[in-house]
C-alpha cells in the first residue's frame, strides 16, 4: 500500500514536534528540507542516524524545525485548507465540458 500524504508527518508537525523522515513522494510535499523538518534518502540507516545526532546537537535547530512544521501545517494542511481542496475538485469535476450535449 502506499500512503499518499503521511498522517503520521502530518500529526507530529501539528503538535509541534520536529520531523526527520525519508525523502519520498508525499513526504515531500508536506515537509520542505531544511526549513520545516529533515529529509533523508529512504532505506538509508546512516543518514537517519545523523540527521537524528544533528538536532539533539542543536536543539534550537530542532526548535526553529519544529515552529516552521507547525506553521506550515496549519496553513496547507488544517481542515478548512484540505476541505477546501477537495471541495474545488469537485467543482472542477462536476463543471460541464466545452462541446458537452
């Protein structure tokens, strides 16, 4: 299975907590490297090892992370946001089509 956009990202930015998962498709698109968590290369042990020995070095780092995840979240990812985009695909869906009977 394949899980489009990870809930579990999703929560722990929500609850302000910064985030360090693998770099792939979904992921991405909820968590901006460098700036709202850190991403590393999927099935890669070392570099999750660093990643995780670099923001207990640097807990203001973690901090900064974990405030700009919350952030973000809330402004792309809350409800309303996500209520709306469904919402404007249907929308989409359901207009009639240019040389429609």
């Amino acid at each position: 299975l394949y899980e489009g956009l990870p809930l579990a990202v999703l929560e722990a930015m929500a609850a302000g907590k910064p985030v360090i998962a693998s770099a792939i498709p979904g992921t991405c698109e909820a968590v901006v490297d460098g700036e709202t968590g850190l991403l590393v290369p999927p099935a890669d042990p070392a570099a999750l090892a660093a990643a995780i020995r670099q923001l207990l070095a640097d807990p203001a780092r973690a901090r900064c992370l974990a405030c700009a995840g919350l952030a973000r979240v809330r402004q792309e990812f809350s409800v309303e946001v996500m209520v709306q985009r469904v919402a404007q695909v249907y929308e989409t869906l359901l207009q009639p089509t240019r040389g429609a009977r």
